[in-house]
C-alpha cells in the first residue's frame, strides 16, 4: 500500500460499535468479534511503521449516525498511537487527499472549508461532538454556528 501511494481508513469505530450495542440477553460476542477487537490495533501499528497514509472515517449509517460520532474515530486513532493534531490531520489533511479535494488545509489557493472550535480539540477531541461550540465556514462563507445553519444556498427558479 504504501510503495502504491493506496490511503488506508481503518473505520475503527465500527469494530468498537459492535460492543456498544448489547447482545439479545444470553448472547456474547463472538471470537471473531473479539478477536477482531484486538488485531485492529496490530493492522493500525503495521500501516503506520509501513508508512501508509491513513485517513478518517467512520462508515456512517452502520450503527453510527452521520457527523455526530466522527471525533470518536479521531479518539481511537489516539488510542491507537496517533497523536491528537495527527489524527485530525487524518480527518482533514489526509482525507482531502485522498478524495482529490482541494482543501484539508489552510493554504493559499484553497478552498476555505474550515471549523473553529469554541475549545482544544488537542487537549480533548470530544469537544468537537458538541456542536453548539463549533462554527463552520465553507468557501469563507460561515454556513453553521451553534448547530444550527446559518447560511443557505438560493433556491433556483425552475425551468
């Protein structure tokens, strides 16, 4: 993967959703489900000592919902041995790579899609689950603040 330049998004916390939803009463999970548990931190150590670029993602809509639970795939990319700026880089940086986007970083000629936090993600990352402390900017234009939309885009007349 890495001599190929291939991205690897490990979906942690898929793995770690499966233990989150309790069993029927009398099931337990299964050896593959825990033996699973365990290699995702092997095959995560083995990809960044191998120089694979690894990005964030969660596989939303498989028992997590859409935006709300992506800071805890960043919590385990620290769990497993990131750092917390590495593993929003992940989200950002590495991910806009990966889908050819021209932005994941503040840079001059990008696109200015960006998040100011009302806190330190560095310090505790579920900050950024709380959405009523976070303000979101796509192209430079805010379009979010506090949860709630700020901006939408005009409604076109028909044809």
């Amino acid at each position: 993967m890495a001599e190929r330049g291939t991205f690897l998004v490990p979906t942690l916390l898929v793995n770690e959703r499966n233990f989150e939803v309790t069993p029927k009463p009398g099931q337990v999970h299964s050896d593959w489900a825990l033996a699973s548990r365990d290699a995702k931190w092997v095959s995560l150590e083995k990809a960044r000592k191998a120089g694979i670029r690894i990005g964030a993602g969660t596989d939303a809509g498989f028992m997590i919902p859409h935006g709300t639970m992506h800071w805890r795939e960043l919590a385990l990319l620290v769990q497993g041995g990131f750092s917390p700026l590495e593993a929003i880089e992940a989200a950002t940086r590495v991910n806009a790579e990966l889908m050819g986007l021209n932005s994941g970083v503040i840079e001059t000629g990008r696109f200015a899609d960006f998040v100011v936090v009302d806190g330190d993600p560095l310090a505790d990352l579920s900050v950024l689950a709380d959405t009523t402390r976070l303000t979101v900017y796509m192209n430079g234009v805010e379009v979010a603040r506090g949860g709630q939309l700020t901006w939408r885009p005009p409604v076109m007349a028909p044809y």
